[in-house]
C-alpha cells in the first residue's frame, strides 16, 4: 500500500499493531535514562537504534559531548519536509522502577518517564518502522532525532536540534500533549539569572556600621525581581535560590541569589533580562555582578505553525478525535525550532498526565491514534 492512505486505514493498521507499540513502551520505559547519567541514556539510543534498523529504517548513534548518545534517522530526500523531534532522557534516576515499576493494565500504562516522554517515542518507532515497511510513502523527506538532555537544557544537543531542522521545512514534536490531548502552539521562554554580591563584614554587635551588608543588597534585588514581574502579559520573576553571609555575629559579605524568570514573548524576556542587569546597589561598598540570559527563547504562535495545527486538528477529526490547540508554560526543544523560524507543532504525543510525577500515565488506546496522525501528516503533500 504506496501513496497517502486515507488516516483511517492508518488507524486500522496501527491498532491492529497496538501489541508492539505496547512492547516497544516497555521496552523504553524499563530501560532507564536520567539526563545525568550518560551510560544509561546511551543503552537507550543503542535500543532504540536497532529497533529502527530492524525495521528497515537507516539510523545513526550521535554523540552529544558530556551527555549520552542521540539517535538520528532519515528517510528519503534530506533537504526539505520534517524533522521528528523528541528526546531520550527523563528527569527519573536509576533505580526508580523499582518503586514504580511499568504497569500496564486497562487503558493506562504507567512508570518513570511513560509521558514525558517515552509514550511519543513508542509512536514515533511505529510510524517510522510503518514507513519502512511500506505501509505509507512519506510526501518529503523525514528525521527522526531523539536527544539526550532535554530535561536539562539541550546545552550539548542544541546546535544539532537547529542543524537538522534548519534542513526540514517544518518540526512536529512528540512530547506529552497538553489537557485533554491538546497540540501545543505556544509555550513560554525560559531565563536565569544569578545576582553575587561582595560587601564588607564587621562584628554585628560592636561595629555593625563599619560593614555593608551584601545580604541586604541581596534582598533589595530579590524585591526589584519581584516587581519586574508582569500578571497580566504572563510573566513571572521567581527568586530561587539564595545564600549569604559567613557567621551569625558577622555582616554579611557574600551573598549570592538564582533568579527564574519565564515569559510568553522575546521582547518580554529581553525587558526582564535589562530589568536585572541595570540593578544598582544602595550602598556603594556593595560591589553587584549580575547575569541575565534568556535559556530558552519562547515558541511564539505564527500563521505558519497555526496552519499546522489546523491541518492536524483535520486530520484528528477524522480519526475521531479532538485536537485542541494548548499555550503552555514548559518549555522544550520544540521552542528552539520555532525561535529559529521553523513552523514547529508541539505536544503531539499520546494523552496521559503526570509528567515528572510518581501518577505518570498514558492513554493506551491514543498510541494509535497519534501514530496515525503523525503518519497522515507525513503523507501529505506539504504547500
């Protein structure tokens, strides 16, 4: 069967598949894969590399410096079409199965990292071994790459992540859909900020006037954070991380505090990172050094990966399903893509709920249903 089946014969053929997906899930969430430990997430991308392989889909292992290894695949022409974007690792360390071992029984799944993400990636194996196997003709070319620092920061995988889309002519990210299954069309930024502050110490009690206080410079910060915080356009200015001084009868002359902030647009993100920069101390011997930087750039809604979502909301409907479109406060790679100017779609994994929780789950019955979304969107011929 070549060509663009109708989404319902892809329904049909990956619910009659629904074992192996189900295989596949276990297989991934019993082999675990915390971001910090580079061996594990690397056992992980070696599974998942060879289950590609035997399905007839050309895949490599890359390696992302200080982290475990990824896995890219590709098929047909590699310029244009769609980059497939997910990661491996999950924020569970090793052991966590044995607390909360995978379970599946009735219409859930359950176990460390099931949603976030491993669920997508059971999907993503289907279609692309579906693809392999004839059972539908991608449109264009197709990449498949699952990362290993997501959960971290995609520090050592970003630089491929904007490489292979910059390849694609749009990004679908199989991460955790949103409530009630929804797409993601939005998500805020992320930022970080660390203010250190050296003052001058003097006994507290006989000459507390002799000193500055790199506490109080600390604290008049944590509050100008604070107030650069903005309700009504979504964003938030969260004070962290904080310590100071050296003893009790001291004043304090190091002080040091981690600032997160997150934000629904670039130019808010820029406002917040000048907000703290141009903080001044009130007491001149207290000397500032202040960080700001934008980690993650928000994934702003365009008319591009707007239409996306109305293709696939389409398609959802005929396979009897909503697909709502969701604006989240998370970030992940999928901000990334879209910051470079990629129409990127995010969320498009299976339903569940719980992500980085010990109630983590999934909806057995939508594994098929997001493959054959996925499979449908591929399919058809892009504008």
């Amino acid at each position: 069967m070549i060509g663009a089946p109708a989404p319902t014969e892809l329904l049909a053929r990956f619910s009659a598949g629904a074992g192996s997906m189900l295989s596949d899930l276990e297989a991934l969430v019993t082999r675990e894969s915390p971001s910090s430990d580079a061996a594990a997430v690397t056992a992980l991308a070696v599974w998942v590399h060879a289950r590609l392989e035997a399905s007839g889909v050309p895949a490599k292992l890359v390696a992302f410096e200080g982290r475990g290894d990824g896995v890219l695949a590709r098929l047909g022409p590699e310029e244009g079409g769609t980059l497939l974007l997910g990661h491996l690792d999950t924020v569970w360390p090793v052991g966590a199965l044995a607390t909360q071992p995978f379970h599946a029984g009735g219409s859930l799944a359950t176990g460390p990292g099931v949603f976030d993400m491993k669920g997508g990636i059971a999907v993503l194996l289907a279609v692309l071994a579906a693809a392999g196997e004839g059972a539908f003709q991608p449109a264009r070319g197709v990449s498949l790459l699952l990362t290993s620092d997501e959960e971290i920061g995609s520090g050592a995988s970003r630089e491929r992540i904007l490489e292979e889309a910059r390849r694609r002519e749009r990004v679908f990210v199989l991460e955790p859909s949103g409530d009630g299954g929804a797409a993601k069309v939005a998500r805020k930024g992320a930022g970080l900020a660390v203010a250190r502050f050296q003052g001058v110490p003097a006994h507290s009690g006989l000459e507390s006037e002799k000193g500055a206080s790199a506490l109080l410079e600390m604290a008049r910060f944590s509050l100008r954070a604070d107030a650069l915080a903005d309700r009504d356009a979504g964003t938030t200015v969260v004070p962290t991380l904080a310590s100071a001084g050296s003893a009790r009868n001291v004043v304090p002359p190091g002080a040091e505090v981690t600032v997160d902030f997150r934000f629904w647009t670039a130019a808010e993100g820029e406002r917040i990172c000048e907000g703290l920069r141009a903080f001044a101390t009130s007491d001149a011997r207290v000397g500032a050094e202040v960080s700001a930087v934008v980690s993650r750039p928000p994934m702003e809604p365009t008319p591009e990966s707007l239409a996306l979502h109305r293709t696939a909301r389409a398609i959802a409907a005929a396979l009897g399903f909503g697909l709502a479109a969701a604006r989240v406060g998370g970030a992940s790679d999928g901000n990334l893509t879209a910051a470079a100017g990629i129409p990127t779609l995010d969320g498009l994994g299976p339903r569940g709920g719980g992500a980085h929780a010990r109630g983590e789950h999934v909806e057995l019955d939508d594994l098929p249903r997001r493959a054959a979304l996925i499979a449908s969107l591929l399919a058809e011929a892009e504008g």
